[in-house]
C-alpha cells in the first residue's frame, strides 16, 4: 500500500472512503457511486481501490478492483 492510494469498503451505513491505516473513515456515503465521486475529491491524484471480494471454489477471492 501506498500513500496514494484511497479505498472504498462496504459500511455499515453504507460505503466508506478509507485512506490506508487509517482508523475511521474519511467520509461514509449511502452509494457506492457516491462514495467513489467523493474519494475523487478527497484525493484527486490517489488510486482509487474499491472492495470487491467473490467467492470461488477455485483461488483466492479478488478483493480490491478499481471503479
């Protein structure tokens, strides 16, 4: 992970902007949509990583995709 990179994870009260080894969230948005526009404007130069884990019989689950 680095410094330039901003993540977007399921929350709660629905999805969270999270910079990396942080221990709240930035913002918590009602929509993914939203919350990826809002990451955006937090950090407008941050890789922006959204959370997405599928299960498979097979491998490991992809965890992070970009929108």
């Amino acid at each position: 992970m680095s410094k330039n990179e901003i993540f977007i994870e399921k929350h709660e009260n629905g999805f969270a902007v999270l910079r990396p080894n942080a221990d709240r969230a930035s913002a918590v948005c009602p929509t993914q949509a939203e919350a990826i526009q809002r990451a955006a404007e937090i950090a407008p130069t941050a890789e922006i990583l959204v959370e997405r884990v599928r299960h498979t019989d097979v491998g490991h689950p992809d965890q992070w995709r970009k929108p």
